[in-house]
C-alpha cells in the first residue's frame, strides 16, 4: 500500500520493492529571486505555520537581512524575536536551544550564513516541541542551505547529528549580491559542489568494498546536475547574477538530494573529512568551507583515480583556491600533510583513505603531485 504524505505535508514515503521503505524528507518551498524577502509573511502563512517567530542572525548579517525580515513579519502583526549568534559551538548552540525553550516559537528563522543556519538546525534537533525552520541564505559558499545534516563548531567543523530540514529556503539573490566578499563565496561555493564529485566516488567504492547501502537513483542525479553545473558555470561565472543562481541551485539540489536519500554521503566524503581535520590544524584561520572542500575534492580525486585535473581547472576559473599560496592566509604546508594524515579519525565512514588512512610519506606526495603544495619549510 502507497503511504501518502502526513498532515504535517513535509514527509513523503513512497513504498519499494521488497517492502523497503524510503522516507524523504525534503523542503515544502525553494524560492530564488528578487525581493524573495517580503514574501515571507505569506510563506508562512500558505504553509499554515503560527505566527511566534524566532529570527536568528549573526552580527553582521543582521543589517543585510535579519532587521528586515523583523520588519516585515511584524508590520503583518506577527509576534517576532531577534537573537544574534556570536558563536558557533555546540556550547553556545544549547544556550540559543535554552533561549527558544523561553520564547517558544513555532517558527525559527536562520538568516545568514552557514552556521546561523546550523544553529537554527540545532535548535530544531534540540527543542521539545514543534517547530518549523525557514532559511534565509545571505552568501553562496555552502550547501547547508537545504540539507538536513548538522555541523556546528566543536571546536571545529564537526558532524552534530541531523534534524528535518528547513520547511522553506528562501534566498533573495539582491542580499546575496551586495555580499561584501561575493566573487570569494561564490567561489567557494563552487568549492564545494566540486566537493560532491569526490564524495560520489566514496559512496560507490564503500558500496563496492563495505556492502553499504548505495541509492543509484540519487548518485545517478547529483552526477548528473554537477556535469550540468560544470558545463554552466565557466559562462555563468562572467555575470554574477547568473553565478548566484548557478552555484545556489547546485547546492539546494545537494542538500535537498541529502533529505532524499536521508544520507549524508550525498554530499560528505573524503575531501570533507579532509576538511574537518584541516580545519582543526588551523582553526579560527580565514579559510572558508568550500576553500577547504576544494583543496580536499583535488587531492581525493587524484587518490580516486579521477581527472583532479579538470577540477583544478574548474575551481580556477572559478577563481576558487586550488593550493595553499591561493588562500586568503598563510597556513604552513606541514598542516596540509597532517591532515591528510589524520582525515580518516573524522568520521566513521569508509572511504578513498580506508580504515587507516594515509601515512605521512602518502600524504605528502598526494599534496605535492597535485601541486596543493609545493614543499615543506625547511
Ligand atoms: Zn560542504
């Protein structure tokens, strides 16, 4: 018997052969475009959410769309509450868990970049009631946007747990132009859908090796709209309007592909292990997620036996760093090998590194082939 969507509208099963069930659990509304903003009182109105808001900003941000979207939830007469995130951890994250256990709203609204909408995520984990999460994007760099998967700060860029996703994403394109940094978010962005190319691989491989459960129908899908993102995105590079709709398109599909699946594997694998260590060699540096994604995405390509090549050239004509000179800040060539050496303890899952990882010879020469480093310091 086909199950058919719940009340709550946001859960879709659909039976399968063999009486296996796949649930999917995926946004009710994506919205890209213009002034996407002043839609949000009827967003949240046509999906029947109550009108108790909690917006959820960061310091920054805040002026670029969080006291707007305050205005204009409370100009409809709706009940609205602003919090600003000055952190990302997993400490401070329970203390805005313990302010949305006080103000109780049925609406938590992330507006801003990667880790306000980890936060909101988190809260949504945590709370011990209701409650629906809408995103409201402000940079392209991330494919959090729509996903239903968690990192938070811990004290690095580490894998929480997962909740339902957003109900809404709503990215208003004006915002994420007037981004201070764009042409490096967008970049980065394209850092990190390159990053899906490498975990794709992980998953079959761990199909292959482990026996894991491997959905073809999704891996076919994500292959399929990264070869059209990587046949857009050199010309849509040249307008950046059309970047911002490119890049923002590959990473909702990702994240709304990982609710599909319900499987992280959609959009995590080795080079984001990668990242996790790298980023634990060097916290708090100016390196951004997708950056890291794409140094990790070359190297694991080259170690899968993959064209790293054509993704060299891809982030480079995205203007995306493609070895550690290209960063924004100097980090030493010896926390690139150690992290290599150290990205299979990030996560349990199996992967290009195998259960014992890379040893320190390995990690070297695999950074230095693909020319993520020239040599260590002396
Ligand atoms: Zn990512």
């Amino acid at each position: 018997m086909p199950m058919f969507p719940n009340g709550t509208g946001y859960k879709v099963c659909i039976e399968m052969p063999e009486s296996e069930i796949l649930e999917s659990v995926v946004p009710r509304s994506i919205i890209i475009g213009k002034s996407t903003i002043k839609r949000i009182p009827d967003i949240i109105e046509s999906l029947g959410l109550k009108q108790k808001i909690m917006i959820l900003t960061g310091p920054r941000t805040r002026y670029v769309v969080g006291e707007e979207i305050y205005n204009v939830v409370t100009s409809q007469g709706m009940d609205c509450e602003v919090i600003i995130i000055e952190n990302a951890s997993l400490e401070a994250a329970k203390s805005y868990v313990d302010l949305a256990e006080q103000y109780k709203p049925n609406v938590i609204i992330s507006a801003g970049g990667g880790k306000n909408i980890d936060v909101g995520k988190y809260c949504l984990k945590q709370i011990s009631r209701k409650v629906e999460m809408i995103s409201v994007p402000t940079s392209t760099s991330h494919d959090g946007l729509a996903s239903p998967f968690i990192f938070l700060n811990d004290p690095t860029d580490k894998f929480i747990g997962e909740c339902r996703p957003p109900i809404a994403v709503i990215a208003d394109v004006e915002k994420i132009l007037n981004h201070p940094d764009l042409v490096r978010y967008i970049a980065a962005g394209v850092g990190d859908t390159v990053g899906k190319i490498t975990a794709i691989w992980d998953w079959r491989h761990a199909w292959r090796i482990k026996s894991e459960k491997f959905s073809r129908f999704v891996g076919g899908v994500l292959e399929n709209a990264d070869t059209l993102f990587q046949s857009q995105v050199s010309e849509a590079l040249i307008d950046p309007e059309h970047a911002v709709q490119v890049v923002l398109k590959a990473l909702l599909i990702a994240g709304v592909l990982m609710g599909t699946s319900n499987n992280i594997r959609v959009g995590y694998g080795s080079e984001h292990m990668f990242s996790a260590a790298l980023d634990a060699q060097t916290s708090n540096a100016d390196i951004l997620h997708g950056e890291r994604i794409a140094l990790g995405a070359i190297m694991m390509a080259k170690l899968q036996g993959q064209n790293h090549e054509k993704l060299v050239n891809i982030l480079k004509n995205a203007g995306c760093p493609t070895n550690i000179e290209d960063l924004k800040v100097d980090i030493p060539p010896e926390a690139i090998v150690a992290a290599l050496h150290r990205a299979h303890k990030t996560n349990s899952m199996y992967t290009v590194l195998g259960q014992t990882g890379l040893t320190k010879e390995a990690a070297l020469n695999i950074a230095q082939i693909t020319g993520v480093i020239s040599e260590l310091h002396k």
